[in-house]
C-alpha cells in the first residue's frame, strides 16, 4: 500500500480513513511582529546564524530549511517521495520521515547531504522521537504497514540504520500517527480499531497500553502531535488534527492524572493541528509552531496563550506537516 499520492492533508487525516476508517530548550524571539518570512534562494546556502527551522512539506516532496527565527530560506532538501514528521536529538541532527519510501533520513545541522538513511521496511512511517539516553534511541510511528493496519512503532538502537524492533498492539492501536518521549516513556496517539482517537503508552519493553483521557479539559477527536514541553512541566502536549486545539494532558511520567481545562487554542488555523513543535525562549516565554497543510503556511503562535500567529513562514510552502528546530 503505497501513499505517494496523497496530500498534506490527506497524509494527516484522510489517510486514516483509508486504513480503516482515515527535545530540548530552543531559542528565539519572543517579540515576532506579524510578517511574511522573505523569499529565499531555493537550494541556497548561507552560514547559519543560530537555529534552524526545518519543514517537511509533501506538497512539494521536500524539505524547507528556515533561518529561525529571522525567516530567511536557508536550503532545500530534496530526494524525498512523501517527507511527513520530523524529530531532533541532543546533537541537532534532524531525523526526516519519508512515508511512500519506508525510510527515515538523518541529516547533521545544516548540511544538504544526508548522513544515514534508516529502512522501515513494509512500514509507512509518518513521525518520529529520539531518546538521548541511557541509550541512544529512534521510535519511529508507522500510520500501518505498506499491506494494511495494524499501525506499529519501529525502535532504532545506537544509531542503528534498520529496526531492531516492531512492536504493535492491534488491539489498542488500528493506526500509530505521533509519539514522544517523557521520562523515558514514549506516549503515543493514534486510531484504535473503532477507528476514534486513541492514546497511549509504550514502556522500554516494547509493552503498548491504552491510556483514558479523562477531566474537564476534553480530548482530541483526531490524533495529532505529541510533544512534552522542553521546559519543566507535569503535562504532555497533545495535538487535534480535527480542530485548532493542543490539549494538556497531566501526568506524573507513569500514569495520566487528568486534563485541565485549560487547552491552548490557535486561531487563524484551518483546524488541522498536526505535528507542532514547542519551543522555549525565556523561562516564561515559549512558543509553538504549527504547519498549516490547508493554508501551505508555518505560524508562530504563543504558548500556551494561544491565539493568531505573529509570524508565518511560506516561501516555497504547499502542504507543510511537519516541523522541527535544530538549535
């Protein structure tokens, strides 16, 4: 089951259908007056000047590389079929999911020339979450297999470049979209076999386990990006790929204690939260970012305020879905 076709938008959520019914502080800028990043030279290259802003958009099959937080193009990766979720370890290396390829392709801070390809074969990997330690680890989520559901989650130990394990649990998860790491847990959303959203655990022995999301604070109808904030925090950041929501969901790194009612809504969205990043500023100033497939745009929005963007990157944007910086 190959998926080159799809869209930005399909990739997020129409795909679910199809299949069975559809790290660390960061710096920027916390005074982001509203603006369109300028244009850049595509491919180009210019000395970074701190942070980079990576963009997968399969839209175009590529990935766009951003100055962060000034705006500026700063290259273009290309070679992908289907780039969708992106994730970044302690070292800045960027790790890019390549859906339609069945790989995962890692790239040192700013260079154009990849530095490893991992092999998800017979998986359609979509996002993905690196543990620096006590052992260097890559979980990769696989919306399912390139045959059908269940969905999996591929692990990658100390730098390995194929799995060294696939764990899946059909009975709680029909499809895996996101993941993150918290306490050495990984936290997981996705579809259960209902085809409704679906969070979970999975421990380091590879046990997957459903967790209720219970309180007043709701939960998200459609699985979206998962994220503990890089700033001390007893929540896990939880995205809605149905409406503008990132829900916190409380938990004390072994169980979920509840969710507050106090959501983070981003308006002037087109009510598709997909995979965002959290970025931390100053102890008390933090941001997200958040692509827009609908809109072929990446706004900034603060955090947890909420509310409309300042900043929107869009040069060379047709259907962006995921979104990491490498400081």
């Amino acid at each position: 089951m190959k998926l080159s076709a799809l869209s930005a938008s399909v990739l997020a959520v129409a795909t679910l259908a199809a299949l069975g019914g559809c790290g660390g502080s960061q710096s920027g800028n916390p005074n982001l007056a509203p603006q369109t990043a300028p244009a850049g030279k595509s491919a180009g290259r210019h000395v970074p000047a701190g942070n980079l802003l990576y963009v997968s958009d399969p839209g175009t099959s590529q990935v766009q590389v951003f100055n962060y937080p000034a705006g500026a193009l700063y290259q273009t990766l290309t070679g992908f079929t289907q780039p969708a979720g992106e994730c970044v370890d302690s070292t800045s290396h960027v790790y890019v999911t390549d859906t339609a390829a069945n790989t995962i392709v890692e790239y040192a801070h700013g260079n154009s020339t990849p530095i490893a390809t991992l092999a998800d074969p017979g998986q359609l990997p979509v996002a993905c979450a690196v543990k620096n330690s006590p052992q260097y680890t890559v979980a990769v989520a696989n919306l399912a297999s390139t045959s059908g559901p269940p969905g999996s989650i591929s692990v990658y130990l100390n730098h390995a470049t194929s799995p060294n394990f696939v764990y899946s649990n059909s009975t709680v998860f029909q499809t895996v979209n996101y993941l993150g790491y918290y306490q050495g847990n990984l936290y997981v959303d996705g579809l259960n076999p209902s085809s409704t959203f679906q969070f979970g655990k999975m421990n380091n022995s590879g046990t997957i386990t459903a967790i209720a999301i219970t309180g007043p604070g709701g939960s998200p109808a459609l699985p979206g990006g998962v994220q503990h904030p890089p700033w001390p925090t007893t929540y896990i950041a939880v995205g809605d790929a149905a409406g503008s929501t990132i829900y916190h969901i409380k938990t004390n790194g072994v169980s979920i204690l509840n969710t507050p009612n106090s959501p983070t809504v981003l308006t002037g969205t087109c009510n598709t939260i997909l995979q965002f990043f959290l970025v931390k500023i100053a102890p008390q100033q933090h941001e997200v970012i958040n692509p827009e497939s609908c809109a072929g745009m990446v706004g900034v929005h603060k955090y947890p305020a909420g509310g409309p963007s300042g900043y929107n990157y869009t040069t060379s944007l047709v259907g962006p879905v995921g979104v990491v910086v490498s400081p």
